[in-house]
C-alpha cells in the first residue's frame, strides 16, 4: 500500500512539472521564440513608411522606364509623318491618295507616308498599354507583399502549434510516457516547420524587393502597405461583347491589322516591277494569316480567364463558409479551453486552422481581382508590346 501511495505521488508531482512547463513552452511560442519570423529584414519597423495602392500606382508610374520610352516613341513616330509628308523632290506634298500605276518614287513616297502614321497611331496604343501594364505589376507586386505577409503569419501559427508539441513530448518522454521515436517523428516535424518558416520569410523579403524596384524604392526598404484587395464578383452582359472589345482594342492585333493595311496600300499601288508586286501580294498574305492566328489567341485566350473568374468566384463561396467555420470553432475552443475542457494544444490547433482559412480566401481573393484586370486589359498581363515600347510584367515580374 505504501509503494502504491509513493508511486502516485510521484506521478502527480511529475505532471505537476509537466504542466507547468506546458504552460512555459505555451507562453514561449505565443511570443514565436527561437523562431525565423521577425528577424528578417522583411519586418517592417515603427517608422516604415506607408503607402496605399493608388500612392503605388503613382509611384511606379513616375519610376517607369517603359512609360518614358513609350513617350519617346510618341513624339518619334509623330516627327516621322511630317518629315514623310514634307515636299519631296519631283513630287510635292503627297495629299492625294495615288491608285493605279504610277511612278516608283510615288509608290515610295506614299507607302512610307503611309507606315509612318500607322505607326504614329500605333505608338499612341503602345503607350496607353504600357501603362495598364505598369499598373497591373503594381496590383500583382503589391498584393503578393500581403499575400507573404498573410503565409508568413500563418506557418508562424502553424510553426507556434509544432514547437508545443515538441516541448510536450519531450517532456512526456523524460517520465516515460513517450517513446524515443515520438521524440524523434516531433522533432523532425519541428525541423521541417522552421524551415518552412524560414523560407517563407526569404520569400517575402524577395517579393520587397521587387515592389521596391517597382515604385522606387531602396530594396532593404519594408514600407507598410495599408490596402487590401477586395471581391467584386465579374458581371458582363455578354462574353461574346466582351471578346469583340478586347480584339478592337488590343494593341496586338492592333498592330497586325496595320500591317494588314499597309500591305493592301502597297498592292494598291501598282509598281512597274512585276516582282515586287508579286512580293507585296505575298507579303499581304503572311499579314492576314498572322492577324487571324493573333485574333484567335486574344479570343481564346479572354474566355479562358473568363472561365477561370467563374471558378474563382464559386471557390469563394465555399471559402468563406470555412472562414465562419473555423471562426466558430475557434471561439468554442476558446471557451472550453478557458474553463479546463480543452488543452493549449486544441486551442493553438484551431488558431492555426483559422490562418489557413483566413490565408486561402485572401490567395482566391488576389487570384480573382488580379484575373478580373487581365479580363479588362489582357495585354498588361502579357506585356502589351506591339511594336513601341510595352512593358512586360510576366507571371511575377515588375513591369517596369
């Protein structure tokens, strides 16, 4: 009876300790001690400066070497018709449009006039596309910091919900109610969290970078961005209105129908040389089958990224019933927890299910308000260059 007695008041002493120390390794990880968050430069300090979406956009745009360039090609190309349309030798100002046959050096004349305005015009759309471009890498730069911000927060959570679990066996393992092996599997999963935690911080910092060069910034500057992306669901009256918009508009196709144009006006013009008309007729050719394989990728291309904002929009749906979710089980574990029902272990479980839900609606988010710019302005996404100075963001570029 007496080692029965001693035998249990050692246990009670032993998970005396083992609760206490819970509850020490419980308050070091809510404070992410021996942790890779906060440490990297992507922590942004007191006195970081802060700047909203519409502070960026202006910023990226004063910053933006393509804007300039484009600028440029403006002014070029308008020089350019007025020095075609100055009085050429022999020949006077050309204000008439010639047809028939005529003489080489009208056909010259009229076709170089001719390419010089279509590409006067076509520097203005390069222009206008440079910008939604600009503008479309700032949305997707500045919107991947609160993304990195929001994945860093939660593998810090889910790293705060490993490192007890490790304190705890550890612990249970030292009075033997855990096997070596238990030790072993808690710290490898340990390891793996750190370095998921770590790596989601150089991430971020990267991801800086990039805006910072975006905008104009240092690239060790953190500035505080103070906007967060926001869900208006897509509403069109007809895809087939919107596709006809885009293909009216895109400054691809834009610069194959000139091409198109410019090679009709060539053959419209009948040259002495029957080679070279026969060269035009060939060339005519090669442009209208480059327009209509151009036409066929923008058109496919727009109801695809359609199609994609439907899903999106159906995923936040359900997105959002597992944020209510988890927020309710959050808050009964909270109550439980605080009148002895549930351990630390539950509670910090079900704070780390509600950055997950929380992160994965802000990524569908993101997903669907940058997809709903590429619906409106395909060509800021794949750089919008035709010919005069676009600028290309790509899938995680700047843009610039």
């Amino acid at each position: 009876m007496r080692k029965r007695f001693r035998f249990k008041l050692v246990m009670a002493i032993l998970l005396s300790g083992l609760l206490m120390v819970w509850g020490a390794g419980a308050a070091l990880a809510d404070t992410g001690t021996g942790t890779a968050a906060g440490s990297g430069a992507g922590a942004s300090g007191p006195g970081a400066q802060q700047i909203t979406l519409q502070q960026a956009l202006s910023m990226a745009e004063a910053n933006s070497t393509s804007l300039v360039s484009s600028s440029f090609s403006i002014n070029q190309a308008g020089n350019t018709v007025t020095q075609q349309a100055e009085p050429i030798t022999g020949l006077g100002n050309l204000t008439y449009t010639p047809s028939g046959s005529t003489s080489p050096a009208t056909e010259r004349a009229f076709n170089a006039l001719v390419a010089a305005n279509l590409s006067w015009e076509l520097a203005q759309k390069d222009y206008q596309a440079a910008q939604d471009t600009v503008n479309y890498a700032v949305y997707q730069d500045y919107f991947a910091i609160v993304q990195g911000e929001a994945t860093l927060d939660a593998e810090q959570q889910a790293f705060n919900l490993v490192d007890l679990n490790q304190r705890i066996t550890n612990l249970k393992y030292q009075i033997g109610s855990d096997s070596q092996d238990d030790v072993s599997q808690e710290n490898q999963l340990y390891a793996q969290a750190q370095a998921s935690l770590t790596a989601d911080q150089n991430d971020l910092d990267t991801t800086y970078q990039q805006f910072n060069q975006l905008v104009g910034l240092a690239p060790d500057d953190r500035p505080v961005l103070t906007d967060q992306p926001s869900f208006t669901p897509l509403v069109i009256d007809s895809l087939d209105a919107e596709v006809s918009r885009v293909l009216a508009t895109d400054p691809a196709i834009t610069s194959s129908q000139n091409s198109v144009t410019e090679q009709k006006e060539a053959l419209n013009v009948v040259s002495d040389d029957p080679a070279a008309n026969a060269a035009n007729a060939d060339t005519l050719g090669e442009a209208q089958q480059s327009l209509a394989s151009t036409q066929n990728s923008v058109s496919q291309g727009e109801r695809n990224t359609y199609y994609s904002i439907q899903k999106l929009e159906s995923d936040q749906v359900s997105l959002q019933q597992a944020l209510t979710t988890a927020e309710t089980n959050l808050q009964m574990t909270q109550v439980e927890y605080d009148v002895g029902m549930d351990t630390k272990v539950d509670l910090k479980s079900e704070q780390s299910l509600l950055s997950q839900a929380q992160l994965a609606l802000l990524e569908n988010t993101i997903s669907h308000q940058l997809a709903v710019m590429a619906f409106e302005t395909p060509w800021a996404v794949s750089g919008g260059s035709s010919g005069s100075g676009g600028s290309s963001s790509g899938s995680g570029g700047s843009g610039q």
